[in-house]
C-alpha cells in the first residue's frame, strides 16, 4: 500500500483502520498431540506442506486462550511447532492454517481514529513476511496506533503512532526471538 500524499483513512468509532491478514483455511479436528506436536489422525497430508505456516489452536481446548504457533514440518498427519505450546494438544481441538503474506509495504498512510475499543489497533498486520511500515500517521487509535503480530523481518521508520489505551506501537509475537526489528526515526 503506497498511499498518495496526505492520503487519509478516517474510522468510525470501532473496527480497525487497516487490518493485513492471510485467509484463515480451516484445518481438521485435532485426535492428539504434545506441546509441540498436533495430530491428526487420516490427515493425508504431504510431507512439510505445512512447513512455515502458521496455526492457531482456538481458545475452547487450550488452557489460557487460543495460542499461535509456527509449524516447523509436517508428516502426513502431525503437526511439528516451532515453539512449545502452553498445554499439550488433545483431542477435539479445531484450528486453522495461514500461510504468511511475503512482502507488506505500507508507506505515508495516515489513521484518524476515533476507536472506542480498547481491543483493537488502527494498522494491524498479523502473519507477515518482510513487512515496512514507512512514515505512516496513526492518531487517536483505540489500543495500538499500529499492532504488528506473528510476523517477522519488520521495518518501521518514520511517522507518529499514538494509542489511547496501550502502546503506539506493539510488536508482538509469542517466540519474539524470531522476530527481526528495526524501530527508529519516530516521533514521540
């Protein structure tokens, strides 16, 4: 997204400005697995063609709300992670897939809120690769000006990002040594 100079997005009071997401593709229902593995019996897939996607074990199975994990390889019905879940992967657990978006450049976009939820953020990226955000204007944001998660080589120079409830920015991610950053030449 290269936006035109003085270019603006104006928010109602909720939903986010812009958000960056991959499709999420259901997987099946999990039958098993450990903290680092998540079966699934009769799966048929081919080997590590998950490999580098991500899965988010959705809340209702897992003790501490949905976790997100990158899958590190795959056999034809086992889900190898990156990185230990909190809990090991049991039965009856749904999840989906989503396969990072390579190359995200936001450049001299500006985000007017208002945003009365302290939830959301008014640039979100979620599931990136080699993301720049460049000389952006996020004001007035509900929870983050800009919310950067499960992604990794992130650049962001430039720009002013203010949140009413949280952070002006928040780069998240839950192995954060995975991710690569670059924070500088912001405006407090």
């Amino acid at each position: 997204i290269l936006a035109d100079p003085g270019a603006r997005l104006v928010k109602s009071h909720n939903g986010l400005g812009l958000h960056v997401i991959p499709d999420a593709v259901a997987g099946p229902t999990t039958t098993g697995g450990s903290t680092t593995t998540v079966v699934c019996a009769g799966a048929g897939w081919t080997v590590n063609t998950h490999a580098d996607k991500w899965v988010d074990l959705l809340a209702s199975g897992i003790t501490g709300g949905t976790q997100r994990r990158r899958v590190a390889s795959n056999t034809s019905d086992t889900l190898t992670l990156d990185y230990a879940l909190d809990n090991a992967c049991v039965a009856g657990l749904s999840f989906n897939f989503y396969t990072p978006i390579q190359g995200v450049h936001i450049e001299g976009l500006d985000v007017y809120g208002p945003n009365n939820d302290a939830d959301l953020s008014n640039i979100q990226i979620d599931y990136c690769v080699d993301v720049n955000v460049i000389r952006c204007q996020v004001v007035h944001a509900g929870a983050n000006g800009l919310k950067v998660a499960m992604s990794k080589h992130v650049r962001i120079e430039g720009g002013q990002y203010t949140g009413n409830y949280t952070f002006g920015i928040i780069v998240y991610q839950e192995q954060i040594n995975e991710i690569c950053q670059k924070v500088y030449n912001l405006n407090p």
